[in-house]
C-alpha cells in the first residue's frame, strides 16, 4: 500500500481510537458554541518542560517563524500556550487548538494527553512512525480546527514537525483565509466585480468596503480607506501587460513592473509627484511560486516605502501568467499602518486576491 494512503488510513483508524474526541463530540453540533478568538491565533495545549526543548523550538520555528518580507518583524501565528490541566470550556472554544505529546512522556500534563488516545492507536504510532498528526474539526466548537502532533519520543516528533514544516503552516493559514472569506465577502462590490471582467477578463470579489480610487488603459485601483489611526488603510491595484517570454516573472524583472506602475499611478500624496511608491531593497522582497484559480502565480512580499520617504509599509503581490491570452496580470495589496502589526491586513489581502476568478477561454473549457 503506497504510505500516503496507509497514513490516511492510519488517520482514520486513529480518529476512531481517540477519545478525546467523543468528549467533545458528545451531543449534536447545534448544541455546540462557535469557535472564537483572534485572527491568527493558535492555542497551544503542551507540558511546559516539553515546550522549553527541541520539540518546543520545533514548534515556534513553525508556528512563530516570522512573516517573509514583512516590514518589521511579525510571527506567522500568535501562539498562546496553556497547560492542558488547566485547559477551562472557554478555552476549549479556541477557533485553534494544537496538542502536543510524547508517548514515553510521564510528566503529569503530557499524560493527559496521551489518555486521550487508546492502547491501539499508540500501537499504530508506534509501528508507523511518519504517522504523527491528526485533524480534528469542531471537536468542542463550530468551527474549530483541533491538531494533535504526537510520537512515541521526542526525537521521532521533532523529526516529522521539521520535515512537514511547510505543510502546518499552510494548515492554518488556509483555515484562517477561509474564516476570514466568510467575513469579508458577506457583502462585496459589484461594480469592482464588472469593471475587473471588462477591464482585463478576471473577477475581482471585493468587500463593499474598498472604494474606488482610480483608472487608467491597464490599472485599477480600490481602496478601504481609514480615517482612524487605530485602523489600516489598505490599498488594492491591477495592471496588465502583454506576456512576451519567462523573463517577465524573473524576481527582478517583476520588481522593476512594480516599481514602474506605481511611479506612474500611486503616490503617497498626489499633490506630490515625488512621493511615488518604490520598493525597498535593503531587505529584499521574497518570492515563491504557487496557484490561483488554475494559473500559475508568482508571489512577491515585501516593504514599500514612498520615494520621498514620507510613508512605508508592507505588501503582497501575485503575478499571474495567462499564456493563452498572451497577458500577464500584476495583483497588489500594500498597506499604511505605522508602527502596527500588519500580520491580520497582509492576511485580508492574501485572502481576497486568492478569491481572483479568471474567465476560461474556449482552448481551456
């Protein structure tokens, strides 16, 4: 059996043996409150010797890594740690929940974790040591994401945590857009949804809030702005160009699109030509590839700053290939908010840009 499939099957058999989960899946789901809590929050259920050795730094390098590119400083989550004897029902209400053991742990706090799986499924563990982490959803809450990492030791956990690092991050950001999704799309600009489909083929789906600022043949730009400096003012813009070969998503030839759409259009304050926006090279912007809605996407972070040194920020931004119009599609979210943490607009602009819809073409349907 190939091992992903008998992993899963693993899960299964698991998820039967854990019962943990009949506590909170006594009752039917109407009975249950909502998840709640922080965007980007992660409850933490481990023994505190565990957590101040290398399974502990194995799960802040993966749950309090730090945001790529950002301006400052910001960790990818922000992590809450409880004893899991203390854990009250409102803290089992958490949106997330992380448990973390060890099967040769006799800590008293790690046993309680442990009780909540069965002789057989240690067993499993034991004999399939890749098989480290189970999900469960809406275990105590609607809602709610609930991971348990597990090992029979300490070294087998630390092991499979660094070799699927990636794998949990993405876990919980996905979890988080798709909250974050129901929020923000539950009433959207539908006059930002028709321009974008005129204007270049694809389908902006922007909450109401975001106005528009301004437009040009191959840009577009919508705004949320705030009055309040207790708020972040965050700015969305669009711009296309034929796509002529691979060259145009090499890193640097994406950086200089950037900085040319927004010497052309974006300032930070239009009465003053020079505050055009550029972007800052001291700590370079960083890029991965991936996909939206079936296209092939290269992602950029990174700081801004105006030309003037006026203002700064941070941004995101993809940049969509679409060979078979012969286009490629440049997608920015920046946002103002000095001397604030910019992880949870970063966060509302991945989740809206992720929501683009490009039209298929007849060679693509």
């Amino acid at each position: 059996m190939d091992t992903s499939i008998r992993s899963f099957v693993h899960m299964l058999l698991v998820l039967a043996f854990l019962t943990g989960c009949d506590e909170g899946g006594s009752g039917s789901s109407s009975n249950k409150p909502k998840a709640r809590g922080s965007l980007g929050e992660i409850l933490l259920v481990i023994d505190s010797t565990k957590y101040a050795g290398p399974v502990g730094d194995a799960l802040k390098d993966i749950f309090e890594a730090n945001i790529p590119g950002i301006i400052r400083e910001e960790s990818l989550f922000y992590v809450r740690k409880v004893d899991p004897r203390k854990l009250t029902r409102i803290l089992k209400m958490a949106n997330n929940m992380v448990y973390v053991t060890t099967f040769d742990d006799t800590n008293p706090a790690s046993r309680v974790i442990s009780s909540q799986f069965t002789a057989e499924s240690k067993e499993m563990a034991q004999e399939d040591s890749s098989l480290f982490m189970l999900r469960s959803k809406d275990e105590f809450a609607i809602g709610q994401e609930v991971l348990y990492l597990f090992g029979e030791n300490e070294q087998e956990l630390v092991r499979n945590l660094r070799e699927n690092k990636t794998q949990l991050q993405n876990l919980f950001v996905g979890k988080e857009r798709d909250r974050l999704a129901k929020a923000l799309f539950n009433r959207t600009n539908g006059e930002a949804a028709v321009k974008s489909a005129e204007k270049f083929g694809f389908t902006l789906q922007l909450p109401a809030s975001y106005q528009f600022v301004r437009e040009a043949d191959n840009f577009l730009w919508y705004r949320q702005p705030t009055p309040r400096p207790d708020k972040p003012d965050i700015s969305l813009f669009f711009y296309e160009k034929p796509y002529t070969d691979e060259e145009q998503v090499f890193p640097e030839n994406i950086i200089k699109l950037r900085d040319g759409i927004t010497r052309e259009h974006i300032f930070g304050d239009p009465d003053k030509k020079e505050s055009y926006l550029v972007t800052e090279r001291l700590e370079p912007p960083v890029f991965r590839t991936l996909q939206i809605d079936g296209k092939y996407v290269m992602e950029m972070r990174g700081a801004w700053k105006t030309n003037n040194l006026s203002m700064g920020g941070s941004f995101l931004s993809y940049t969509v290939v679409d060979e078979v119009q012969g286009k490629i599609f440049y997608l920015e979210g920046f946002v103002y908010y000095p001397n604030e943490a910019h992880r949870a607009s970063l966060r509302e602009i991945e989740t809206i840009l992720n929501a683009t819809s490009f039209q298929s073409t007849p060679e693509e349907q």
